[in-house]
C-alpha cells in the first residue's frame, strides 16, 4: 500500500511519538515527553504544521467504485426489462448492500485520516 503525507496543525494535535518530522520550520525532533519540537535536539522551535505519514486508500477507493458502478449498470439495464427474474434480482439487492457494507468500512478509514 502506497502511503501520503497530510499536514498536521500543530494547534490541532500532536504527533503521538517521539521522533522527527517534515515541519513548516524543516525537519525538527518532537519529544513526546515535554510536547516540544527541537531543532538539532537544542533549541526549540514552534513549527505551525507538521506532515504526517498515513495510507493512501486511492487504489482500494477506485477498485470500490469501479465494482459499484458496475453494480449499478446492471440494475440500471435490467430494472427497463419487462419480466424481471425474482431469484436474480435477490442475489443483486445481496451483492450491492454486500458493496454498500465495503463502501462505509472504505469511508470509516478515510475519515479517521481527516
């Protein structure tokens, strides 16, 4: 899985580990114990923002909508037809809320990264 950066307020939150980040002040150390940036472990800065690392769900997202378009087309072309196959359309309704279930689990993770 590919990864991203989003930048991260320093005034919304902070990083959760001690290690060094990519800030608008370069890249700095955070100490999670004191909730300080330091530049060079010395002196401390006050960066404005800082770029976290988080999963990048592009992929998985357009494989989603991909099947879910096709979902739709099938619905779409079939629903015009004037004698619908009840035992069909069973399996379809199951395989599109089996699709709608993978779409909130997709969303719920993109969200988390907000």
């Amino acid at each position: 899985m590919r990864t991203k950066y989003i930048k991260v307020a320093v005034s919304d939150r902070l990083p959760e580990e001690s290690d060094y980040f990519n800030t608008d002040d370069g890249w700095v150390q955070f100490n999670k114990y004191d909730k300080k940036f330091w530049l060079e472990g010395v002196y401390e800065v006050h960066p404005q923002y800082w770029l976290e690392e988080v999963p990048d769900h592009e992929e998985e997202m357009r494989e989603m909508l991909e099947e879910c378009l096709k979902s739709f087309n099938w619905i779409c072309d079939n629903c015009k037809l004037p004698a619908i196959d009840e035992e069909n359309i069973e399996d379809q309704i199951h395989y599109i809320g089996y699709r709608k279930q993978e779409l909130e689990t997709l969303l719920t993770k993109i969200n988390k990264q907000s």
